[in-house]
C-alpha cells in the first residue's frame, strides 16, 4: 500500500533538464503504486516533438502558455487548462512566447526513469529516439 505523500516546494527534488526544459519527478510510481506525477517548465519554444508512449499523460497548465498538439488537433492551453492524451497517441507541446509552467500526470508507466535518462544525455539529443525507445516511446 503507497503511503500517504505531502512535498513541499523545499523539499522538490531538483529539476531534470532535458531538451532546453526541465521536469521535476514529484511522485513516481514506485511511491503510487499506479501512477506519477511532475511538474514542467520551459522558456519560449522549448518542449518535445512529435511522440507516443503506451501510457496516457494529462497536463495542467499553471502559467504562461503552452501550444499542444494531440493527434490531429492543435490548441494553446492557457492557465486552468487540462489536455489529456489517450496512450499511444501521438502528441507534443511547445511553451509559449513567455514561457510557461504545468502540471503532468502519467498512468502506469516508466516516465520518471526515460526522463532520468534523457536529462543524462540532455548534451547529446541524437540518442533521444533510442533512450525513449528503451522506455516504450516513440519520436514520430
């Protein structure tokens, strides 16, 4: 049974960098027993491309602004908005002229360690598509 989890913003671990943005681990699986949880920052045109992964993801902007696309649809989520995206779906987010700041949520899945891997090789991109690859997802 996962035992109850209260974080404070001191007690955040730091936050990984991958691709020119970075994703704070808030909860991982191992804590939930189902599901975790982050929180993503970035500054103007930063966020990944094109990509599919078996678990669904939900996003909650916080601030700023954040131009997502799931499969075919394209939309700018402001501040309140939720985006969720069905597993294997193709989908990717760009942060907004001002940057922006947002709340993720994975179901069962690995994120946390392939976002662990990736912050590892954040200086070498061209191993990105294998490193997702190796946790289930796929650049398209």
């Amino acid at each position: 049974m996962p035992e109850p989890i209260f974080l404070s913003s001191a007690d955040r671990p730091e936050p990984l960098g991958i691709a020119g943005f970075e994703i704070t681990v808030l909860a991982e699986q191992s804590q939930t027993e189902g599901y975790e949880i982050f929180l993503q920052s970035g500054p103007a045109q930063t966020g990944p491309g094109p990509h599919a992964h078996p678990w669904d993801e939900s996003f909650y902007v916080v601030s700023g602004t954040v131009l997502c696309g799931v499969g075919d649809e394209e939309a700018l989520a402001s501040p309140g908005t939720l985006v969720h995206v069905p597993a294997n779906t193709t989908h990717w987010y760009k942060f907004g002229e001002d940057g922006g700041e947002m709340v993720s949520m994975t179901s069962a899945g690995n994120a946390s360690s392939m976002y662990a891997d990736l912050s590892q090789s954040d200086s070498d991109r061209s191993k990105f598509g294998e490193i997702a690859g190796m946790h289930g997802q796929e650049y398209r």
